[in-house]
C-alpha cells in the first residue's frame, strides 16, 4: 500500500513516516522544507521514501499535479500551521495553509483515480471551548478564539461539508491534542522547552502552569490514525473521529514539568512567566469512547509511560546514540505493547 503524508517533514509527519515504513508500506511525502534540527533530518527519514517533494500546499495546480504522479492509494493530510502563538503573529498565513491548503488536498484527491482513502488531521481545538471538565465528543459544537484554532475549525467544516456535497473517495476526520515524543523541536511547546533547558542547564520557563492538558504519546495517536484509514480501506470509519488519552493523562502543565525534572534529574528550576497577554486554553480535553467502542483502538502508553519514553529518548540521543536506530527502537517496542 503506498501512503502519501503531507506535512511529512514535521515531527508527527516524521514519526507517521517511520511508523508506516516499519509495517511495509510505500511512503511519499509532500511538504514544506523542515525546520532546523527536526526530527525528519536528523533520522534521516527522506532515505525511507519513495517521493519526498517541497512543496506549499497552497498551490493548487502543483500540488494537484504532484499527488496525480505519486498515484498513492491513500492520502493522510497532516500539513498545517500548527502553532497557536505563531497564528497570532501570522493569521493570515495561518487561514490560507490551513483553511485553503486542505480545500486544495480534498480537490487534488476527487481527481486522482488510485486514492482508495483520504484522512484529513484537525485538532482537539476545533471544539468551541467552554472548559468543561468532561471530554468533548464528536457532535460537540465547533469553535476557535484564537486564529489556530478558528482556522482548524474552518477546515474540519469544510471536510465535512466536501464529504457530504462531493461523495467518491472514502474520507474521514482525525481529532487529536497534545501529542509528545522524541524529537520535537517546535517552538512554544513544552517538552521541547524541557529538553532545551534541563540539557543545558538552565532555567525552565512555563506558561499557565494550572492549564491542563491530555499529553498523549505520539505513536498512540498515529496508531490511532492508522487504525481509522485500515476501517476506511474496508468501507467502514467515515465521519469525525476523536483520538485522545485517558483521564489519568490529563495533567497540568506545572506538574509536567515538576515531573518532567525528576525523571531528568535536573538540578535547574521551573520558573512561572508572568500572565501572558495571548489567550490560549485552559482546559480542553477529548472523550474518544467512540474510537474505543467502533475501531477497538486504545492508547498502549499513560501519562507517566509516554512522558518516560520521550525524556529517555532524548537522552539517549543527548549521549550519542544514532537518532534513526533509537525510533526503531522505540517503534519496535511500542508496535510489541
């Protein structure tokens, strides 16, 4: 089966690529340049794919044109702005990628005849947040205060709204959050903030320490997706669909990082910023009964196992193991869970 993953030289992109080619399937990948020190360089991930094209998915002609000459049998559309401080200093870069780039995917896909299945990636923060303490569920209204998650709300509308008015390829909606992992390098993330400061030995600056978030491993929420395009190649899985962490994986971003410092041994201190001036969610979690109960998938990891497997990969890695070999590793255990 050959798979294309757009937003391929990303950090989900990068391990989603890995993951696959260690289940035997043929991988391209559309997508921007990756950022300095990702993951995908630094694992070499290019070597492991058939086509590994640079390109913007806000043009339609070429990227119409580049998905018609992979001719893959399944399409996973993961490329986005994905940063909610980012799409305050570029909302309109944030609402053209995210919004029309996924117009674009939905379009290049109806006109390419090999595609047998289509999932498209949104986020935990297209649901209208009203920090409840139970999970949001799939009917749940939509919403977005920040310009991030308004355009991920937009976009998983107008999947929605595609699927409905132009029937053909099977197609579906992947909601997930807060995934973490070995070689994350974005910015205004957490653990990436950790690795950055414990390594160094300097100061470990948060934001919201009482926000809680539902950290999830990244390879159970990419197991998640593949279990949902497995339903779609045999008829089934269309619709919106939730993959998030248990309950016991809803922990605040303070205790992370008090965690976060133990695991590591880390004689440096968590410092609070001051309130910051960009909102950003408080609480917002996912109930994903719906995976559970219509796909059989379920997280392998909780929280205190996937915040272990990633702070001991980037340590593993710190001391000079060889970044390719430690994600098969990492992915030939978890694939044995």
């Amino acid at each position: 089966m050959h798979y294309l993953v757009t937003g391929h030289t990303g950090f989900k992109g990068a391990w989603l690529c890995m993951l696959l080619k260690s289940r035997g399937h043929q991988v391209s990948g559309i997508s921007l340049d990756p950022v300095d020190n990702s993951l995908f360089d630094r694992a070499n991930v290019s070597e492991l794919l058939e086509n590994d094209i640079r390109l913007d998915i806000r043009n339609d002609e070429s990227l119409k044109l580049a998905i018609s000459k992979i001719a893959p049998d399944v399409v996973m559309h993961l490329a986005a702005q994905p940063l909610v401080r980012y799409s305050y200093r570029e909302p309109r870069e944030t609402f053209e990628t995210n919004v029309n780039g996924t117009l674009n995917v939905l379009e290049a896909v109806q006109t390419t005849p090999t595609v047998k299945a289509c999932l498209v990636i949104t986020t935990d923060k297209v649901y209208r947040n009203v920090n409840q303490a139970e999970g949001y569920v799939e009917t749940d209204a939509l919403g977005g205060d920040d310009p991030y998650s308004a355009s991920k709300a937009m976009a998983d509308l107008l999947t929605q709204s595609w699927v409905k008015s132009f029937p053909g390829v099977p197609t579906a909606i992947a909601r997930a959050g807060n995934v973490i992992g070995g070689g994350d390098v974005c910015e205004d993330r957490l653990i990436p903030d950790v690795v950055r400061a414990f390594s160094s030995g300097t100061p470990l600056h948060i934001r919201y320490p009482n926000a809680v978030r539902p950290w999830q491993h990244v390879l159970d929420c990419l197991n998640g997706y593949l279990t949902l395009v497995d339903n779609l190649l045999i008829g089934k899985g269309q619709g919106e669909w939730n993959f998030g962490p248990g309950i016991e994986s809803f922990v605040p971003v303070g205790k992370m990082a008090e965690v976060s410092q133990t695991m590591w041994q880390a004689p440096t201190e968590v410092v609070v910023d001051g309130t910051p001036t960009l909102h950003e969610a408080n609480l917002l979690a996912l109930d994903s009964t719906k995976a559970h109960s219509s796909l059989g998938w379920n997280n392998k990891l909780v929280f205190p196992q996937s915040l272990e497997w990633t702070l001991t990969w980037e340590q593993e890695v710190l001391a000079g193991s060889n970044v390719r070999e430690t994600c098969e590793s990492q992915l030939a255990r978890f694939e044995a869970l």
